[in-house]
C-alpha cells in the first residue's frame, strides 16, 4: 500500500473514531443531532473534494455513513463493560 492510501487510511480511521467519542460523551439529544449533522456534512465534502466519485457514489457513501451515525444515537442500553471499552478505545485515539 503506497504512503498516500495509508495516510488516508489513517485519517479516516481517526475521524470514525472522533465522532463516535463524541457522540459518547455528549448526553443531550439536540446536541448530539447536531454533532451529527455536522459530522456528516464533514463526510460528504471531505469525500467529494478528496476522491473522483461521481454524485451517486457520494451521496450513497453519505446515507451509509449516516445510517452508522444513527445507530450510535438510537439508543443508551449500553452496559458497563461497553461503556469502559468505548472509554478506553476513546482514550487511546487521542493519545495517538
């Protein structure tokens, strides 16, 4: 795998990771919309200004990273040893 693909990669992976920290972290339902909306409007240009995909492939990669988001906000039946995993797992993305 060349340098490029790696460093996206690597970005990509950091950015899952963020979001999903901070959808953990905040507890209030309008904010975390929100941190949605953002997040996904951050997708789709990141992926439209940074690839050759034409409409259709963003727009399709847009809803499926979408539908991710929602499942982390659909619901809080998290139990305690997920809760310390996502802690750590959080943890350590931004110790990176």
């Amino acid at each position: 795998m060349d340098r490029q693909r790696l460093q996206h990669t690597h970005r990509s992976d950091f950015a899952h990771r963020l979001d999903t920290c901070a959808l953990y972290f905040v507890h209030d339902s309008d904010a975390r919309l929100g941190i949605v909306l953002g997040f996904i409007v951050l997708f789709a240009l990141g992926l439209s200004l940074t690839t050759s995909a034409n409409g259709d492939a963003v727009f399709a990669a847009t809803a499926a990273y979408a539908a991710v988001l929602i499942v982390y906000i659909s619901g809080d039946a998290v139990n305690d040893a997920s809760k310390a995993t996502a802690v750590a797992a959080c943890n350590a993305t931004m110790a990176r």
